[in-house]
C-alpha cells in the first residue's frame, strides 16, 4: 500500500511520466493526497473532505466522473433545499393566516371549530416536514486581478541576457514580453526558470546583456515558496506595509481571501503554505498589477482556489510568465509563447 502526499507537487514533467508509470505497474493499493487534476484523473475512487462540515463523501472514477457527479450531487441538494424552503414557508404562512382568523373573530360558531382544525393541520404538517439542511458553499477565491493601468506595448525585455549564481549559468537569453502575451517558462527541475524570473523581476543582476522594463509596467509575483509573509511580523501589519492599504481596507480585502480577523494577526511564519499564498495572491489584487510573475503558483493551493485562479487570468488583460507542471493548469492559461530551458 503506498501513501502519497502531494506527490506532484516538485516533479517536472519527467519525473511525472516517471511516477505515473511505475503506479500503472504497482500491484497494490494507492493512497494520495493531492491537488493535481491530471494526476487524480487515474484514481479509481475519490473521498471529498469537506473542511467547514467535516462530511465525507466518497465518489467512483477518477477528476472527471469525481467533478460530474459533485456537480449532479449539489444541484440535488439546492433543488432540495429550495423545495423545502418553499414548503414551510407555506406552511408557516397557512399557520399565520389561522391565527388572525382566530384574533379577528372569524372563526365563531361553527366556523371556530373548523378554524382551529384547519389550524392544527398546518402546524401539524409544519412538524413533520422534513429537514434538509441549507448546502454547504465552499468558500471561492472569486479573484478579481483588474490592471490599475494598461503600461506600454512592450512589458519586459531580456538582451542576450545571462545570469549566473553559485556556479550556475544560464543564457544567453532574448526575451520580448508584451502586453497581453502569456509566456510558460518550461524545463526540467535545475534548469534555471525560477533564476530566469528573477532576472526579470530584477532580483538577479546580469553578469551580461541587459534587462529592460516598458514605461508603466507594474510587475507582481507569486513566488514559490514561503514568500512576504513568512516572517513573525503579524499578516496586517505586512500586508499593510507591502499593499500601502488602510488597515481597515487590508482586513477587508484578505477576508475575501478567507483570512479572517483571527489569522490576520498570526505571525506570518504560523500560516499555513496555503494561507500564505492566498495572502500574496491577495497583495497582487491590491496592487493592480499589470505584468503577472507565477512561479509554481498552484503547489499550495486548494482546488477551488486553483480553479477561480484559472477564472481570473481568462480576463486578466495583462502580461503573464507562468512556471508550472500542473497540466491542467497549463492548458487553461493559454500561453502565447513558450521558453524552454
């Protein structure tokens, strides 16, 4: 029996053809956690942990059938839920009704006896209606990443770029990015994407070429890894200091991250890897960023949150470098150029 734990999460593509093989060949039982689309699609039954319910719910087949059946499943419940919502509210409203008959009067005589016969049905029937509870809603990122401004045609540009730290070299490298383009940064593990974004976002100096940014162009990065917020300063008060937002705008904006009043005033380094990232996806919105920077973005992040990030990025307007070996992921950024290293 093999128990796998985000086993995709720091493979490149090779060791991913890698693992996928050896579990085609593996004779018993497998075990995984994971947030990989493409990975879950070979599973042969998928149990859902519902965080804020505590339900376990086990679907047959893998991403797929798992996704179709979900959605089947919860549009039961709300159908449901809706039925049963109408029909007590009918039924509180009959029982309404009977008791201003009764105050009023009209149920003298004979009449009185049928009012509160009438009556007792209705509370009766209100009774044995049965519960269904209102559907859970998982919380969304619902993400907005709207530019504050549009910047030049031209975002960034590498010339005959080369980089090197601790005895690693890479390039030379040209490198034209646009406004609108999506470029994916592809290559093994070590082959220096993440050394080539930080060249881009001039974290890294040029040991030769150069390195230009387009008039305008606000870069933002999700990096990987623990990023701004992993330090004891509480969440606030570094959110504040990286967004420049009020403390009261910064508390609204990451609660729509669901980072609430209790985890804003956590120091940093006791978050979650989760919660970090949706803290610096979070920043990325309150900057208004016009060149987005995602290094491994999808690594920490639930698969809701995954989803409402692809959402995002089909209308965000700006430029985008994307490092990723999620699959899924890939396929729904729709990259305009590709870089492989």
């Amino acid at each position: 029996m093999l128990l796998l734990d985000e086993p995709t999460n720091d493979l490149d593509f090779a060791g991913l053809e890698l693992l996928e093989r050896f579990l085609a060949s593996h004779r018993g039982g497998v075990v995984a956690v994971s947030h990989d689309r493409a990975f879950l699609e070979r599973m042969t039954s998928i149990v859902e942990l519902e965080a804020e319910t505590r339900r376990v719910r086990v679907y047959a087949g893998g991403w797929s059938e798992f996704a179709s059946q979900r959605k089947a499943g919860r549009e039961r419940h709300e159908s449901a839920y809706a039925g049963y919502v109408s029909e007590r509210e009918r039924l509180e409203e009959q029982a309404r009704r009977m008791r201003q008959w009764e105050e009023r009067g009209y149920g003298q005589g004979r009449k009185k006896k049928k009012s509160k016969d009438v009556k007792k049905v209705a509370a009766k029937k209100l009774g044995r209606l049965e519960r269904v509870e209102k559907p859970w809603s998982p919380w969304q990122l619902r993400l907005s990443l709207a530019p504050a401004s549009r910047g030049g045609d031209v975002v960034a540009r590498l010339s005959a770029a080369v980089v090197e730290r601790n005895g690693f070299r890479v390039g030379p490298i040209d490198l034209e990015l646009r406004h609108g383009d999506r470029l994916a940064l592809l290559g093994r593990n070590g082959a220096g994407k993440t050394t080539v974004l930080q060249a881009l976002l001039g974290e890294l100096p040029l040991a030769a070429g150069e390195r230009r940014l387009g008039p305008g162009t606000v870069l933002g990065e999700l990096p990987q890894g623990a990023g701004p917020f992993a330090g004891e300063e509480r969440l606030l008060d570094r959110f504040v200091a990286e967004s420049g937002l009020a403390a009261g705008e910064a508390r609204s904006l990451l609660a729509t991250f669901a980072l609430g009043a209790d985890d804003v005033l956590r120091p940093g380094r006791s978050l979650s890897p989760g919660e970090r990232s949706r803290a610096a996806i979070a920043l990325l919105a309150a900057r208004g960023v016009n060149a987005l920077v995602l290094d491994e973005p999808t690594n920490n992040l639930d698969l809701e949150a995954i989803e409402q990030l692809e959402l995002a990025l089909e209308s965000y307007e700006g430029a985008a470098v994307l490092v990723s070996h999620d699959r899924r992921f890939l396929d729904a950024f729709g990259a305009t150029q590709t870089l492989e290293l």
